[in-house]
C-alpha cells in the first residue's frame, strides 16, 4: 500500500470489489457490477466504470447494500487486513 496515488488513479469497479475483497472470485465481483451500483449517486451497470479514491460506492453483497467510501485502489488482491485499509464502510452512518 506505499505510495501516493494522484488523483488520476482509477481502477474498474469490479477489479476493485475484488481486490477489497468483497467477492472470492472477480467473476462474482463483474456479475454484481452488471447487475447494478450506485458510484457517487449515479447508477451504473458496467463493470469498467472506474472508480478513485474518494468515490462512494453502493453495492449488494449476499442480499445486503453495502455503502463505502474508497480510501485506495491497492496494487493487489492482498490479505483481509490489508484489503480492510482500501475502504471506510458507511453503513454505520446511513439510514434505511
């Protein structure tokens, strides 16, 4: 996780969900991709949206909506702990 990334760093949404760890597999994190999210309040189904960091994320996982702030792209699908530093979860804060 060292080094600064400038604010033109994007990554795919569905490599990203991979990497934070959200879904084993990146094939689970595109068909979740494609099937609908919210980046910043706009809804999008394209797995290749990107995302940066600052963006706010909304997506289901297992049934549930998940709301999260992206804190870093990551350079690599690393342990829980490490993919844990990629995300501030909302959920928490949000209502309903």
């Amino acid at each position: 996780m060292a080094g600064a990334e400038t604010p033109e760093a994007a990554l795919r949404v569905d490599k990203w969900l991979w990497r934070a760890r959200f879904f084993k597999a990146r094939s689970g994190a595109a068909k979740s991709a494609e099937a609908g999210f919210r980046l910043n309040g706009e809804r999008s189904q394209k797995a290749h949206q990107l995302v940066r960091p600052g963006d706010v994320l909304t997506f289901r996982q297992a049934g549930d909506v998940r709301v999260v702030r992206v804190l870093a792209l990551g350079e690599r699908r690393g342990p829980a702990p490490e993919a844990a530093l990629l995300y501030e979860d909302l959920e928490a804060g949000a209502e309903g």
